[in-house]
C-alpha cells in the first residue's frame, strides 16, 4: 500500500511539473505555436466563426424590427402633424380669401352708399346642374332682401334677386339663359353706348350686350357698367370689358361681346343693393306736374 500511494504522489508531481512547463512553454513569445496549440486555436476559431454568425443575424434581425418600429410611428406621427398643417393651410387660404372679399366689399361701400343700402351675405348653396345659373343665399325678406335687387360681389355685378323667402333668397345670375333676365347697360367711351345684356354665350363665357345703335363706335376693352335706366338697378355697377363687337344680320344694330367681372363658378361673398331713389321735395313735385300737365 505505501508503495501504491508513493508511485500515485511521484505520478501527480510530474504531471504538475509537466503541466507548469506547458503553461511556462506556451506563455513565451513565439513566432510560430505548435501543432496542438494551433488546432486547438483553429478549432475554437471555426466554432466562434459558425455559431457567431447566426447570432449576428438573430441579432440584427431583432434590431432591424426595432427600428422599423419606431420608424413606423414616427412617420405615423409626422403624417397626422402633415394632415394638420394642410388642413391648416387650406383654413387659412379660405379665411384669407373671405377677408380679401369683405374688404373690398367695404372699400366698395364706401364709395357708392349714397345710390344704394347694402346688404352683405353668404352664399349657402349652389345646385350642381344649374351651376351657372342659380345661388343661394343665407338673407331674406327678414334682412329686407326684395325681388330684382341687383346683387354683387367686390368685383362686380353677378345677377338679381330671384325670389325671396324670410331667411334665403334665390339668386339668378347674369350667365342665366333666360329670355326675361336683361339689364339696362352703357359702355363708357368718349361717347357712351347704351343697350342691354340679355343672353350668355356658353362657349366663350361672355355676356351678350344686345341693341346697341349701328352708328356708335365701341372700342375693345371698353368698360360696361348699370345705366341705372332700368328703374331697378343703380348706375355704375360694374359688368365687364368688352371684347369683341358684331353687327346683327340685320346690320341695324350691334351686339358686344362682354367679358364677366365677376368670375361666376367662385361666389362666396355677395352684396345685396337696393336702389335709393330720393324723395321729392315739398312743391317742386307740384310744379313738375303742373308743367308736364301743360305740356
């Protein structure tokens, strides 16, 4: 039994002294290893090369979804701020709009309210397929809104009260095809030309400024406004220009062609005008009669 244990003690010791010079052996500084230190190394290489790979690719594949994640909302959150600011911008753009209307309107107040009161209004309505004839309007006979009044916009003449209820009203606008839709006109020039709009050529988009005497000149780009002679109307709305001029195929009378001041397919603001006739004084109405009664 000693002899076992001491052979066990002897073969322990060596393997210690053996195992220190390998450690002491492969710690130095060496050109080129051994061949068991390089398959070791080469073997460890290769599976830290096959299994980091994968794991590289779980890794990254797991990163990549996060991020396509937050990705994901924060490009939900910049569209819902882009759908903000369009619908923003167009508010804007409508208000802005709105405000240019109203002060033309009110610039336009201001220099003709001795011929007519006023009456500002919305428009509400508009039928799809009677576009260029009709609107609808948020004042009626309530806001002292009456049949045929002229109705405008801060460009221009657009049409006439059509009818009239307590609230709203009917507007005919001037592209109406309509035999009884006509307004006494006048083209200024240095010699103004009178007649009277009635029809809408549809294809060109002009106003039809008929009856208008075969001797008088009428210059393109002339300004057509109200002559005011229809009892109904104030002078000096504003209609269009003139564009071109033909004579009937009776070459009696000539027929301008009008170019609208108001665009009518865009009508949101409208000014409702009724004429303003002035009272006659105390005892000249009795003179004027009693003259006109000599006569």
């Amino acid at each position: 039994m000693p002899q076992f244990f001491n052979k066990r003690l002897i073969l322990l010791l060596v393997s210690i002294i053996v195992l220190v010079a390998l450690i002491g052996f492969s710690l130095r500084e060496r050109e080129e290893l051994s061949w068991p230190e390089q398959f070791l190394k080469d073997t460890a290489g290769w599976f830290q090369n096959a299994f980091h790979k994968p794991v590289s690719s779980v890794t990254g594949f797991f990163e990549n979804l996060n991020d396509l994640q937050h990705t994901y909302d924060e490009n939900k959150k910049l569209k819902s701020r882009l759908d903000e600011y369009v619908k923003l911008k167009t508010e804007v753009q409508d208000l802005k709009k709105e405000n240019d209307d109203l002060r033309n309107i009110l610039n336009k107040e201001k220099d003709d309210l001795s011929e007519a009161s006023r009456i500002q209004a919305t428009v509400i309505g508009r039928n799809p397929d009677r576009w260029n004839e009709m609107i609808t309007i948020n004042k009626g006979t309530l806001h002292g809104v009456e049949l045929d009044m002229a109705v405008e916009t801060s460009e221009g003449l657009i049409g006439k009260v059509k009818s009239s209820n307590k609230f709203t009203s009917s507007i005919q606008l001037l592209s109406s095809i309509d035999p009884k839709n006509r307004i006494s006109a006048v083209i200024q020039g240095n010699e103004d030309a009178y007649g009277v709009i009635e029809g809408y050529d549809e294809k060109r988009q002009l106003l039809l400024l008929k009856r208008i005497p075969f001797d008088k000149k009428v210059k393109k780009n002339s300004n057509v406004i109200t002559s005011g002679y229809g009892g109904v109307f104030p002078r000096r709305l504003v209609i269009g220009k003139v564009v071109d001029v033909k004579l009937d195929q009776y070459g009696l009378n000539q027929t301008a062609y009008v170019k609208p001041a108001t665009d009518f397919y865009d009508i949101s603001n409208v000014v409702i005008l009724k004429r303003d006739i002035p009272a006659p004084e105390e005892g000249k109405s009795g003179t004027g009669q009693e003259g006109d009664g000599g006569q």
